[in-house]
C-alpha cells in the first residue's frame, strides 16, 4: 500500500492513513490510569534476556514526550507518559518478565541515553537507517509513514518534491523527515526552483501555534500524530502522506544499543505478541492498525545514508 518515494522523488504520494480514515470514531482515554493491554512472562524468552538486566528487575525504556498523541506524550495530569508506544513497551517489558520504567528524554538524548546505558531500550517512533544500524540492534513493530500537516480549508496538496519548493516547512531536527524534506529542498533549487525555509520544533505545542497563526506552511512529521491532530482538532488537514522510506519501506523498531544481548529476546516477544493478538489490540486502541507489521524483523534493511 505505502510505496517507496525518496528514490524516485517524481512519483506521486501514496494515499494512506488519511485523517479521516485513521482515527475516525476513536474513543481513548487520555487520563494517567490507562489500564494498559498487559502479556504475562515467557520464562523460555525471559531466559535469552542478558543477567545483567534480569538482576535488575527492570526495563528502562528511553523515549521522548514532546510528540502529540497518538504516539508518546504525557496523560492529562501532564507527568504520566501513555500512548501506543508505551503500550508497546509495557507489552514486551511483560513478555521478558521485567517491571517497565519509562524514562523520558528529548530526541537527541534520547539516544544519548542508549550509548550510555542509561536506557536498556528506546521506543519513540524511531525509524530503522543503515547509518543508525552501525551503533544500534533494531527489532521491527510498526512500519515508517510520513505527512504533511497544514491549516484546514486550503488547496495546497503535497504530491512530490517541487510542491514545497518555497514553502516554510516545520520539522524535528535530527529526524529522518528533516533528512527527507533537506533532500527535496537541495533538489528543487538545483531544478532552478525555491528552497524550503526549514524551521525546528521540539513540542507539538510550538508547532502547531506557529501553523495556526501562518508563521509556518505546513509541519512534516509522523502520519499517526497528523492524522490524530486534523481529526480531533478540526483545524488542520493531511495534505499529504507517504512512506518514510526511500528505496525501501521505512519500519520503525524497538531501538538497543548495538550487541548488548536484548535485542533478540525482544525480537522474539514482539512476535509472540503479534500472534496471539495483543500487539493488534493496542494499535487497534490508538487507530493505528494500517501500520502494523506481520512479524517483527531483525535489523532489516534501512533508510539509505544518502
């Protein structure tokens, strides 16, 4: 359904996950009492967990907060972090046996907190790139999709690359979307066209006032969190989306520092997970199930590094 587009930038736009179709008719519950979706020890795989964690008891699952839902971001007493990614993690932490603590970061120390160990795992929307393999074991659970989120009622649609050609576009600094929306901006103005006036946001927040009062065009950024905002907002739209992947689909996987021992013991809960259902009920809780994957990959193919 996504089809890859980085590759061959003339291709025009898939049309998945719109706002309306996604989360048309959700009814979740926001609060800091969650009574999370829960899967009960498999001591076979709890047993591949390295010592080193088992004796902690203990799964410290880095991500950021700063997204909108449905992703990660903070319930309505603003300290208790929910979404489907924290769904997600519960479900694994339950898988290997190990009590869940999550951890928030920003992006970048985010990962900061994976070199140092002070994060067993990170599950924050992070896309699987050839450059991140080098320094990180990824194990699959939701595939990669992108959208261009703008003020509701205009005409403007994203369809390729030269669409944003002198446009003032939002992203998140140090994102694969941020490499994608460079990419396209350096190819545009060699074609003789306008660059992209690219701005940076940390928080929805901040990117969404900067939309409602026209200081930006458009925000690039995860089609789950678009598609949640246009829908239960009322004041923004998808005006386009698409696989973040350029030559091959992008997935979005459980992060771990590279040979640390967890990532195949994860691997393997994600996919017990996935067959007995509890995975597709979590993402059916967040209107996410046209992301979901079949089984869970190991390090997979990437986003190219260029």
């Amino acid at each position: 359904m996504r089809k890859p587009l980085l590759a061959a930038l003339a291709l025009v736009l898939a049309a998945c996950g719109t706002a309306e179709s996604e989360p048309a008719g959700l009814n979740v519950n926001l609060g800091p009492d969650q009574n999370r979706v829960t899967a009960a020890k498999d001591d076979k795989i709890a047993a591949k967990v390295p010592e080193k964690f088992r004796a902690k008891g203990e799964l410290v699952i880095g991500g950021s907060a700063g997204t909108a839902p449905p992703l990660r971001f903070y319930a309505t007493d603003d300290k208790t972090v929910i979404g489907v990614e924290t769904d997600v993690a519960v479900l694994v932490a339950g898988v290997l046996g190990l009590k869940p603590r999550l951890e928030v970061a920003s992006w970048e120390n985010l990962f900061v907190g994976l070199d140092s160990g002070s994060f067993d795992v990170g599950l924050s929307n992070i896309t699987v790139t050839e450059a991140r393999k080098e320094k990180y074991d990824f194990a699959t659970y939701r595939l990669d999709t992108l959208a261009f989120e703008a003020k509701k009622g205009g005409t403007w649609k994203v369809k390729e690359p030269k669409d944003v050609a002198g446009k003032v576009i939002a992203v998140t600094s140090g994102t694969n979307q941020e490499k994608i929306l460079v990419d396209w901006s350096t190819q545009n103005v060699a074609a003789g066209l306008k660059a992209t006036d690219i701005k940076y946001f940390q928080n929805s927040s901040d990117y969404y006032l900067a939309l409602q009062s026209g200081r930006i065009d458009a925000y690039l950024g995860p089609n789950p969190t678009s598609a949640y905002h246009a829908a239960t907002s009322g004041q923004t739209e998808v005006i386009g989306n698409f696989s973040g992947g350029a030559s091959v689909q992008g997935k979005i996987a459980v992060t771990t520092k590279k040979d640390n021992g967890l990532i195949a013991p994860v691997q393997e809960a994600l996919n017990q997970l996935i067959a007995n259902g509890k995975y597709a009920e979590v993402l059916k809780r967040w209107g996410l199930s046209d992301e979901a994957v079949p089984t869970s990959e190991l390090n997979p193919v990437g986003l190219p590094k260029s």
